[in-house]
C-alpha cells in the first residue's frame, strides 16, 4: 500500500509538473501575441479562466491587453485578479 501511495504522489508531482510548464508555455505565447490579438482571446474566455492568465503576464504585456479589451469585460478580469486571495487576507487577520 505504500508503494502504491508513492507511485501515485510520484504521478501526480509529474502530471502537475506537466501541467504548470503548459500553463508557463501558454502565458509566453499570450504575451507574445499582438495586445489586439490577445485581447480578443481573452475576451471569449470566461473572466476567472483569463484572470489567471492575465495575472501571470508581465505587467507591460497585460496592460497592453487590459487597454484593449471592452471595459465590463476588463473590469471583469480584474476583479477576479484583486479577488483571488482576499478570503486568504481575511483569514490570516482572524
């Protein structure tokens, strides 16, 4: 039974290891893509799945694609980046 949790921790280290250089890989090409381009990618995604993008772009790259994007749907991402870890905040101060 060991074992088999060993495996399976070692498993997962790897899928998430696979997971994070995709996610790495994809906020590249995103910040690579013309601000318009990328905008408009970000624009059909829902807001909380762009957010996390976006909040892992260099902060030139992002602004250039925040500056393009409609304004509801800016603001939208937005508060899903503020948002994030404000129950964290919260919780630390309990």
């Amino acid at each position: 039974l060991e074992q088999a949790e060993t495996a399976l921790r070692d498993t997962l280290s790897l899928a998430d290891g696979a997971a994070e250089d995709d996610i790495s890989r994809l906020v590249t090409v995103y910040e690579s893509m013309k601000p318009k381009d990328a905008a408009a990618l970000f624009e059909a995604m829902d807001p909380e799945f762009a957010a996390g993008f976006l909040a892992r772009m260099a902060p030139d790259a992002a602004s250039a694609v925040f500056s393009r994007m409609p304004p509801l749907t800016a603001y939208a991402v937005s508060a899903n980046i503020a948002g994030r870890n404000a129950g964290a905040a919260r919780e630390n101060t309990q």
